[in-house]
C-alpha cells in the first residue's frame, strides 16, 4: 500500500510539471506562426519580447516571497491563472484563416480575416489580404508531402535558417540565462552570500519585465541584429563578473567579510545578465521564428526547432545543480561566459537582419 502510495504522489507532484511542459511547447509554436506576416501582424514586437511571461513569473517570484511557508496557496493562485486564459482562448481568440482554408472553409476563413485586420462587414478584403488567402488556398491545393518537404530542405533559404535557428537557441539555453531564472534562490542561497535569496529574485523579475517593456519599443525601431549584438556582449560581461566574483571567493581571494560586504556584487551580476539577455538572446530566438522559415516549411521548422529547444533548455535546467556540485559555482558560470561569447560570435558573423523586410527578401538573402 505504502508503494502504491507513493506513486501516486509522484504521479500527482509531475502531472502539474508535465501539463506546464505541454502547454508551453503549444503557445511556443503557435506564437511564431501567429506573428508571421502572412499570418495575423497584429502580433506585435511586444508580445514576442514575452511581456506576458516577464509579468507572469514576477508575480510569481512575489507570491514566492510573500508567502515563503506556503506554497499550496501559490500554486493554487497560480492556477486561477491558465483557467482564465482558456476561457479567453475558447471564447475570443479567432481560428487561424489559413487554418480555415486548409480546410475549404473559405468564408469562415474571410471572416476571420475581417476580425484580424478590423475590417468591417460592409467593406470587401483590401488586396492585399484577398491575396494572402489566395495564396493560402494555392498552397492548400498544392499538398507536399514529407518528401517534398525534405527535398525543400537541400535549398539554402530553407537549411540556413534551421540551422542557424537551432545554433540560436544552442546558446540561448546553454548560456544560463534560463538557468538563472529557475534557480536565482538557490544560486544565491548556495554560494554563501549574505543577501535575502527571495528579494534576489524578485529584484530579477522586476528587471526582466522592466527590460521585456522596453524592448518592446525598442525592437520597432531598432534591428535583430543591433538587440542581438547588444544582449550577447552585455549577457558575456555580466556573466563573466559573476564567474570571477565566485572564482576569488573560491580561491579565497576575497575574505568572507569582503563577501558580506560586496554580497550586492554577484547579485548586481545576475540582475544585469537576465537584463541583457531579455535584450536579445532570451526573446529574439522565439521572435525570430515566424520571420525566416519559408512558407512550404514553416510548419515543421517551427515544429522541429521549438522541439530541439525544449530539449536543449531541459538539458541545461536539468543538468545545473549536478554541474553545481561536481564543478563548482565558479566554474559553471565560466563555462556559461564561454558559451555566450561563442555564441555571440557566431550570431554577429551568421543572423540576418529581417526586422523591415519582406519574406522574399529574407529568402533571396539566404540564397546569396
């Protein structure tokens, strides 16, 4: 009985984890689809900077802080949460019109494009829109199979973009930006510094939201590349503080009365690096998604490349506290500095500029 008891807490402790992993990997792949050009534009730039998710985890992390011994009643407020945003889904949230002319339901398809666009019933579809749908149905008509799609991929505006989407991710996850966002109370707790672990994180989760707000403006002025560039050097300075801080602490460089005295140091540190990586390297990856992939494989390489992240993201989240232990605060934290730097590297020489530019465009910049 004991052993069935068991198993059923374990059931119940990982169904919550598990149903949080689905539904992150749904919104993850149908966010990017819903930002395309081609699709629904009224996505804007500050719902891919993930204002939503920013807003959300702070007021966890203040839930967190506020009721420290009781974290049923968290995890009960926080489920009013997703209750709600199903309510919204189901009832306004408009089906996809590609998703309707794939089907042949062609008028509930112009419909939803009225609703979309805000285009009144009394007025026809601009051009433009009339010819998105057209184009829609073409494609619907013109059905490739898995074949045809892997033949597409021998094409250069088809493999560059998936690889340089999944290198992009690469070291988005293993940076330790995410890292630091799951585990700031431990890493605080852990390397002995004398500073509330739980307004650490709230601390980290004002300045992500604060920063996702300013992206937002920022992004629709300012080009993918410029964010990217910014976020990767900032995220490699404010890591690589960190790393050292923990490098002399580690050494005994610094006393531990020097510890107790610039404690506000490696906190600064973190705070900065989730800053600059919300710049870019945390948000522009998703942003991106809907942007470089063609029409004939958006679909899968958006499919493909949300899988390969959750992979690698559940690589990193999982493996830091064992790295933690086997290696050391200050050496994982080196090993991040190291990954971002390459990482902001390869994006400075191998990321296209596609903020103002057209699908064609893009595709006509990977052929050359």
């Amino acid at each position: 009985m004991a052993c069935y008891k068991q198993l059923a807490l374990g059931a119940v402790a990982n169904l919550g984890t598990v149903a949080s992993g689905m539904t992150l990997g749904f919104s993850a792949v149908a966010l990017p689809a819903m930002q395309a050009l081609d699709h629904t534009p009224c996505v804007s730039d500050a719902q891919a900077s993930w204002i939503g998710v920013s807003l959300g985890i702070l007021v966890v992390y203040v839930l967190g802080s506020l009721f420290r011994d009781n974290w049923r009643l968290v995890a009960g407020i926080s489920s009013c949460v997703p209750m709600i945003s199903i309510i919204a889904v189901w009832f306004l949230l408009p089906e996809s019109p590609v998703w309707l002319v794939s089907r042949g339901r062609i008028e509930e398809a112009q419909a939803s494009m009225r609703l979309i666009r805000s285009v009144p019933e009394d007025t026809s579809l601009s051009d433009s829109l009339q010819q998105e749908l057209d184009i829609a149905l073409a494609r619907e008509d013109q059905q490739n199979s898995w074949k045809d799609t892997l033949s597409f991929l021998k094409r250069p505006e088809a493999y560059k973009p998936l690889l340089i989407m999944n290198a992009f991710f690469f070291f988005q996850q293993f940076s330790g930006i995410f890292v630091v966002i799951f585990y700031a109370a431990s890493i605080v707790r852990d390397t002995g510094l004398s500073f509330d672990d739980y307004l650490a994180t709230v601390l980290i989760g004002v300045s992500r939201f604060a920063t996702s707000l300013a992206i937002s403006y920022a992004s629709k002025r300012c080009g993918r590349r410029l964010l990217c560039n910014i976020s990767g050097v900032g995220t490699t300075l404010s890591v690589g503080a960190l790393a050292a801080f923990l490098s002399f602490m580690h050494c005994g460089i610094i006393s531990p009365e020097a510890v107790m005295t610039y404690s506000w140091f490696p906190v600064t540190a973190l705070i900065l690096s989730v800053m600059t990586g919300t710049v870019g390297f945390m948000t522009l990856p998703f942003a991106m998604l809907g942007e470089v992939f063609p029409l004939e494989i958006r679909g899968s390489a958006c499919g493909f490349t949300t899988f390969m992240a959750t992979i690698f993201s559940f690589l990193a989240v999982k493996l830091f506290p064992d790295m933690g232990h086997w290696m050391g605060y200050d050496n994982v934290f080196t090993l991040y500095t190291a990954v971002i730097a390459i990482g902001t590297v390869t994006m400075y020489f191998c990321l296209p500029e596609t903020h103002g530019r057209t699908l064609p465009e893009i595709e006509e910049l990977f052929r050359s």
